[in-house]
C-alpha cells in the first residue's frame, strides 16, 4: 500500500530525514515512536503528500506521487489519504456533520451523498446524537472522533494520524486507540500513527523508533 524509498529531507543545513525506508501492507496499522525533533511529523507529511522530500521515492498504491500534477496530486491526496491530527482543526463555525463533509465536498459529491456518508460514520462512531453541535459543545474525545469521521468522509486507502490522542485523557485515549483497530477490521484501511503514547505503539503490527532521521 505504501512504499518510502531512500526518503531524505533537510531545512536548511538540519538534515532531519537520512534515507528512510518504509514498507506498509494493506491494512495493517504501523506506528511511529521516537523523541520530539526526530522527524517523524515531517516524515508522516511526506508520506500524506503534503511535504515533499528531497531525494528518495514514494508509492502509494503503486502510484509514483512524485510524478503527479499539482492537480492530480490533489485529488489524489484528498481521494486516497485521510489525516487526523494532534489538535482536531475543526471549524467552529460549521456542525459536527458539516465538518465531517467538507472533504466529500471538495471531492464533488452532492450534499445528500456527502450527508448521508456523514452520519453513517456518525453511528458508526456513536456521534449521531451530536450531528448538529459545534466543536465547541463537543467534549475533547467528541472532537476527535468528529475528525476521525472527517479522515474517513471519502474512504481513503490510507489514514495517516499525527498524535491523535495527544490532547486527550487516559480514557478517551484508550477509546481512541480501540477504535482504530475497529476501523480498520471492519474497512481494511491502513494505518499509520506517529504517538508517544506506548500503549497505542505496543497494539499496532508493527512499531518503528526513528531517532535523529534514521530507524533505530
């Protein structure tokens, strides 16, 4: 599903990535420790897409990205990747639904398929009674589910998720973490996650430790 080939990156004379390898199958959930400054946040908006490396070569789903337009490298991104990060970035202004249809929006899709794909990953996540509240009536673990169901509006092949439980308490975490494993059973989607927390490294197929740009 996903291939990194030799991936390096530097700002500046900072070589933060030193040729990485990564291979990830198809649905399997890989995570990704290491100390902050590592490089892993970058690494991870390499493969999602939004950065782009210096040297080395990218696969997702045996696409060389690389190659793409500006525009098809955008819809490819929007069609294929689903992110959730630290901090949920969700709009204050718009309704957990509205929220979670802006990428089907974006990708085209009527206001009923887009609505309708919403709040059936709205029950999936038991959020349904929250549909029509704002970020802000929402508790922390409620908002990042709301931007769980956001990652997932378009049926991407691939999530990719930067510290999503960093903000949240032990038990929402906890929820968090179980519901990835449940997603990703019940969609086959991969996963790739960038945590401190080892709780949710140990459940993943497999964990990585990157640490001054390269795997250790």
């Amino acid at each position: 599903m996903i291939e990194a080939i030799q991936i390096s990156k530097s700002f500046g004379k900072l070589e933060v990535l030193k040729g990485l390898d990564l291979k990830v199958n198809q649905g399997e959930v890989v995570s990704i420790m290491g100390p902050s400054g590592a490089g892993k946040s970058t690494f991870l908006q390499i493969l999602g897409t939004i950065e782009i490396a210096d040297s080395g070569k990218l696969l997702i789903e045996e696409t060389e990205v690389s190659r793409l337009s500006q525009k098809a490298l955008a819809k490819f991104r929007n069609d294929k990747i689903g992110f959730v990060f630290q901090f949920h970035h969700l709009f204050p202004e718009f309704t957990a639904l509205e929220n979670i249809c802006i990428p089907a929006f974006i990708a085209g899709k009527s206001r009923k398929v887009a609505s309708d794909a919403a709040m059936h990953l709205l029950k999936l996540l038991k959020l349904e009674q929250r549909a029509d509240h704002k970020p802000a009536a929402l508790s922390g673990g409620e908002q990042q589910r709301v931007a769980v169901a956001r990652a997932l509006i378009n049926n991407p092949s691939v999530v990719l998720a930067d510290e999503p439980s960093g903000n949240l308490d032990s038990n929402a975490a906890t929820q968090l973490h179980q519901l990835f494993f449940e997603l990703r059973d019940q969609f086959h989607q991969t996963f790739v996650i960038v945590t401190h927390n080892p709780e949710l490294a140990g459940m993943a197929d497999r964990s990585y430790t990157l640490s001054d740009g390269i795997w250790q």
